[in-house]
C-alpha cells in the first residue's frame, strides 16, 4: 500500500477544542537532529502533528525540531507541536516550559502535557492556575497528559475535570477487546477531550510474533498486519490521531499510507485482530499496575519495566530501553532481585513471569 501521489493524511478533529489535526502524529523518540529528511517528508505527505518531550533523546528530539523550524520558520504554522514535562510543580513546569520553547525555536506550543502521569492525584488546582496562566500569556493553546499506566481509570478521571484538553494514551488492538477501555474512551469523548493514541501496534516485553497474517486475510486485501492494528484504532471515533515513531522514511509512509486508504476492515479482519491479541497475550503487559502493584510488599516500577523490555525486545531500540529503565530504576538493583513477585504473578491478568522479566531487564538493561 503506497501513499497516493499529491493527497495528503485526513485530519480529525481534537475533542471540543475545535481544531483539527492530521490523523497521523510523528512521535519523536528519537534522535531528531540526526533525521531532519523524516521532518521534510512528514510535511510533504502532510504529517502535520508532532509530538516530542524534554526528556526524549535528552533533548536531542526536541533540539532536532528546533533545528527543522529554525531553517523553515514558515512551516511553523502548518504544525501542531506537543511537547511535555516531567515536572509536576508550577516553578519547574515553567522552567521546563521555557526550555522546550527556546529549543524548538518557537513562542508557543499547540499543546502541552504533564509526561507519564502517575496518579490523577497529579493534577492539582495549582496546576490548573498555571495552565491558565500559560494560555493566557499564548504560550500554550492546549493542556493535557499523557499516560502508559493503569489507563482506563486515568482515562475515566480525566473527563471529570473541566480543564484538560486533551489525554493521550496506550491503545491498541488488544485492549480495545475490553469493554472497560471501550467506555472509558466513550466518557472522554463525551466530555470534549481530544484523545491520542499511542503503542498502537501491542508490542509487549515478551515479543509475539504479532506480525503474522495465519489467514492471510490482511495481506490479501492489500494491507499489512502493522496496518490493520492502525486501522482498528482508527475505527474508534473518539481518537484524534495516532502517534507513532517513524525512524525512516519507509515507515513513515507505509503508516501514511494506513492513514490515507480508504479501505474499513471487515468483520474477518476484526476477528482476525482479535484472534490475534487472544492467541499473544502472554507476552504483553496491560499497564495494569494497580494489580500487580497491590500485590508487592515495597514499591517496584512494574509496568515500567515491562515497557523497558518491550522498548529493547519488540521495538529492538536498546538505547531507548535503557534510557526508559535508567529514568525509573536507578539504585534500586539489589531491591528489584530480592523481591518476592509471586503475589504480583498471581494477580496479572496476563499471566506474566513478573520474576523472570524483572530479571532480565536488570541483566540486560543495568
Ligand atoms: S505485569 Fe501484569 S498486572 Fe502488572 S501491569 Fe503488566 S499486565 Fe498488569
């Protein structure tokens, strides 16, 4: 499937905020500065949402936008630019603030977002006053987090409050097999909030091989399983756009041409797909940490270790898994082994060897 010649990604409105962006979002966990052609055909196939943070790539996401808008400053209104912090408290979300503008050469972000919310209890009224501070002064448009953990009750507390824009969050073909995920999505949407998806292809710490087509139903009609599981995000009408890492210019384009076919997946392919999260679900971590979590005598980072893992054995970027697992883990190597996660074992859903993976991420990631 190839991207048409001269058409350009649909675009999709963002929640009540009544502006709309392209359905397809560059996400930019990667070293920018050393990839500006992926930026200069972003643009041209009309990947017009970017998405980075201050910590990616230590900077060098954000610093590598900056360089692209630097030379290009008329592209700048044709982008809807997201950036996050990982500050949660006003002095240092405003210094953080500061940085993302001065190194993504620009006075304003189209959205701004707490990085990796924990807890809802994050979300303070000091936070807010900020918030409305910023858009006052027009150095953000929009607010929101983003989340990888324990999503559908983030989800479900983030429509209650008035003052978001918009969340974005895990969602894939697997867990939206769950009616929880279903009705979660349907509440945000309700309440106006413009919702981005990402880890949209369900790779998890122990790679399935979810790439394969048993029926051949996908490839034989026309596209492929990466593009089917795009698809099925897409089939939700509450999702806003689809954030994906695209390293290369061949990735970028098989997903833009996902976004731009006009092709629905049938009955076969939904069961297909849900055959599909039935038949590898062992391998895959729901983000569920308020199960597993509860289950252990001292505090571990369970999810985010998992999604360390995934980063090094299904996205096979080693350098992302360890700068995921230093940000989380550091010094608590000897606690990580010494403790007892046969509890944990027993309350995931998923039947994960919580031990074994901790282990090896340890092994390989420390
Ligand atoms: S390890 Fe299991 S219980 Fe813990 S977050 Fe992952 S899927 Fe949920």
């Amino acid at each position: 499937m190839a991207p048409p010649s001269g058409s350009l990604i649909p675009e999709r409105p963002l929640g009540r905020s009544g502006i709309r962006v392209s359905s397809l979002c560059l996400g930019g966990i990667f070293d920018i500065q050393a990839n500006q052609h992926v930026l200069h055909r972003a643009l041209q196939l009309g990947v017009t949402c970017w998405d980075t943070a201050d910590c990616y790539q230590g900077g060098r996401s954000e610093i590598g936008y900056g360089q692209f808008l630097e030379r290009q400053p008329e592209a700048r209104r044709e982008i809807f630019l997201i950036s996050k912090s990982d500050a949660r408290d006003p002095e240092g979300m405003t210094r953080l603030l500061n940085r993302s503008l001065e190194r993504l050469h620009t006075d304003y972000l189209d959205l701004y977002m707490l990085h990796d919310l924990r807890s809802p209890s994050e979300l303070t009224g000091e936070m807010e006053r900020w918030v409305a501070r910023q858009k006052n002064e027009g150095r953000i448009r929009l607010f929101g987090f983003s989340t990888h953990r324990n999503m559908e009750q983030q989800l479900l507390a983030g429509a209650t409050l008035g003052w978001l824009d918009v969340i974005m969050n895990t969602c894939n073909f697997r867990l939206l097999q769950g009616a929880g995920m279903q009705n979660a999505l349907e509440k945000c949407g309700s309440a106006g909030l413009g919702l981005i998806a990402i880890k949209t292809q369900g790779g998890g710490p122990i790679p399935a091989d979810a790439e394969r087509d048993p029926a051949g139903q996908f490839l034989g009609r026309g596209f492929s399983v990466g593009q089917a599981k795009l698809k099925a995000v897409w089939e939700n009408p509450h999702i806003s756009t689809i954030c994906s890492q695209m390293h290369v210019v061949r990735h970028l384009a098989e997903n833009a041409a996902a976004a731009m076919d006009q092709t629905t997946l049938s009955w076969n392919d939904r069961e297909g797909l849900a055959h599909l999260a039935q038949s590898t679900c062992a391998g895959y971590c729901a983000g569920c940490e308020r199960l597993c979590g509860a289950a252990l005598e001292q505090p571990v980072p369970v999810a985010d270790l998992m999604r360390s893992l995934m980063y090094a054995r299904s996205y096979r970027d080693i350098e992302l898994a360890r700068e995921c697992f230093s940000a989380i883990a550091p010094g608590i190597r000897e606690r990580l082994l010494a403790t007892d996660y046969t509890l944990a074992e027993q309350a995931c859903p998923q039947g994960l060897p919580i031990a074994r993976l901790v282990r090896e991420a340890v092994e390989l990631l420390a």
